[in-house]
C-alpha cells in the first residue's frame, strides 16, 4: 500500500482540516496516509482512517539562544529556522526518521518552506499547499521551486487575483482544485433568525469589532465565535444563518461557501497579507462583502450586512467546493504513482 504523509501546519484550524478532508478521499482509495504536526489529536485522525504523527513544536526560543531574524530566517532565505533550538532540532529529526522508516511516495506540505525543503533533500516528492496572498519572498520561492507539484485550494479563476508568486505560475504543476471544504450539514434547532459572527480562535484583531455588529443589527440575534467562546464543528451554525460575518481565512470561507450563506468578510492581519487578497477577490467576485475599515466607515456594519443579504449565497457555487476533495487527490495520486505532471489534464486548476 502506497503511504503518503501530509504535514499540516499547528496555526489555525485550516491546514488539519484539509489534511482530513483531502486524506480522508485518499483512505478511500485504499492509500494510507499519515498526518504529521503539532497539537494532533489522533483519535478524532483514526476516525478517517488516518494515521497521526506528533510533532514537539519549534517555539519559543529559549532564554539565552539568539533569536534575532537574522538567526532565525538565515538572513531572509528560511521563514523559521533558529540556530541552536531544542524544539526546531526535535521537530526536523522526528520528520526524518518518519521519511526514513515509512518511505512515503510523497509527502503533502500544509505549509512550512524548511519541511518542504527537508523532504525534498531526503528525495522524497513534495507537493506544496498554496496559501492567498504575496508570496514573492524567498523562503516561498525556494519552496516552490522544490515542489513537484502545488495545490491550491480555489477555482482556477481565481488564481491571477488571489496568489501572487516570484516564479512564473506557468512554470509550476499548479492544480487548482476548488474550495476544500467539509461536508455540508443541515442546520440545528432555530428559533428567532440569528446572525453568524466567525472571529477566529484568536478573535478579532479589534476585540469591539462583534459588539459594534450586534449593536448595529439589532433585529438579528448575533451567535458571536471567538477563543472564549468556541465550538467543535461550526457547520450547522452556518448551515442556519441568515448572514455570516467572518474573518478572512480559508477554512471559515470553505464552510460558508459549501453552506451558501450571505457572507461579509472581515480581513485581519496576517503575514503576506492573506486574508486581504482572499477578501478582494471575493468581492470582485461578487460572492462577498468586504469590511475592511474604510468600508466600515463608508457604509456602516448595517450596510454591509444588509448588501451581503441582498446578495444571497448562491453565487458560492463558483467557489467549486463539489469535487474538490476528489479533484486534489486525483492529483496527488499522479505525483505519487509518477504518472507524469500533476496538473496535464487541468492546467491551473479545472473550470
């Protein structure tokens, strides 16, 4: 049985949810495949069928090593690289004894530019997980220039907008294969039509933000989720919302768009400005409202809101959630199997 392994990323609950959405098709198809990183939980793994690999983090930097940026990114080639880090040490050497002892056809990158690098240096098949935003920096551009081959989790369509990378994206495998969603589920009990506030674990990056919508839309009661107030499984949350204000990341978008709700779209800070790109070019879309602060002060949460719901969500179906969990193993399976370029039926993405 063909084993392949998928690194995910320990910030934010998107890049496991992908490991278990996309692993989970590949299980189906008789592979086995392991998911390594940080903060795993393996029971909640082995219920699809995946295998789980923990990883020690990389963080923070003891008291006494140097963690200036220059020891930390090797002068701007590395994003996370400390010189003389326990963590760091532990974390690369249990990856490699993992490459060694399992020989996986490839290995899933979700997203790190040193574990893609550590792969590719092993001679094991990398193939990178694109993130929004600009990624024109080194570290990306070393990585990409590594990968067998990238995934990205869009349309097609929205690529130009969306990503923006130093190496050309006519000279990668890039295969993009639709928002990467989990199933969708009915809506749970409701009684007066409430409003969906999505904040992140880490909430808002203005904490007033939630109190300032609900105030503003008094006629919607507002289910506000935050680090202090958190569940499990959001979907039957969204699936019964008249209208979801979220952050910009890529998982609260997935579900919103397999849920097809009205959506406002709140970009907070993020490196390489992710979330901006993603907001931008879903309003250019017309599949969502953007909030940013200028448009807060312009048009006010009630406007935005009240656009977002005069809006709908049927337009979400350009997001082409149907099939892209299928669509992203096919296309691993080629770069597992050698079966020539990832992305030779669907060059930068399908649609």
């Amino acid at each position: 049985m063909s084993t392949i392994g998928w690194y995910a990323h320990h910030h934010g609950a998107g890049h496991r949810t992908r490991a278990r959405v996309v692993g989970a098709e590949l299980v189906a198809r008789g592979l086995s495949v392991t998911v390594l990183g940080s903060g795993l939980d393996a029971e909640v793994l082995a219920t699809d069928g995946l295998g789980c690999v923990d990883l020690p983090l990389d963080h923070p930097v003891a008291p006494g090593e140097d963690d200036s940026e220059v020891e930390a990114t090797a002068r701007g080639l590395l994003h996370w690289a400390p010189l003389r880090q326990e963590g760091l040490r532990a974390r690369m050497a249990r990856i490699s004894a993992w490459l060694e002892a399992e020989q996986p056809s490839l290995l899933v990158v979700d997203v790190s530019t040193e574990v893609a690098l550590l792969a590719r240096l092993h001679g094991i098949p990398v193939v990178l997980v694109a993130q929004p935003g600009d990624r024109r920096d080194e570290p990306h551009t070393l990585a990409l220039r590594c990968a067998s081959a990238v995934l990205a989790p869009w349309p097609g369509w929205a690529t130009e907008s969306l990503w923006r990378t130093a190496v050309p994206h006519a000279e990668l495998d890039l295969v993009a294969v639709g928002g990467v969603a989990r199933a969708r589920v009915e809506p749970g009990e409701v009684g007066r039509p409430y409003g969906l506030v999505l904040a992140g674990g880490e909430g808002f990056d203005d904490p007033g933000t939630a109190g300032e919508i609900e105030r503003a839309v008094p006629e919607l009661d507002w289910v506000v989720l935050d680090g202090r107030t958190w569940v499990t499984d959001v979907r039957s949350l969204v699936a019964g919302s008249e209208v979801v204000v979220a952050h910009g990341g890529q998982n609260a978008v997935a579900d919103i768009a397999r849920h097809q709700r009205p959506a406002v779209l709140a970009p907070q800070r993020r490196p390489h400005a992710e979330q901006e790109h993603l907001a931008r070019a879903l309003d250019a879309a017309g599949l969502a409202v953007p909030a940013d602060p200028v448009r807060v002060q312009q048009e006010g949460w009630a406007g935005l809101v009240a656009r977002a719901r005069s809006l709908g969500g049927e337009g979400w179906a350009r997001w082409e959630c149907d099939g892209a969990a299928a669509r992203a193993a096919d296309a691993l399976v080629r770069v597992a199997t050698g079966a020539g370029s990832a992305s030779t039926r669907r060059k930068v993405g399908h649609g």
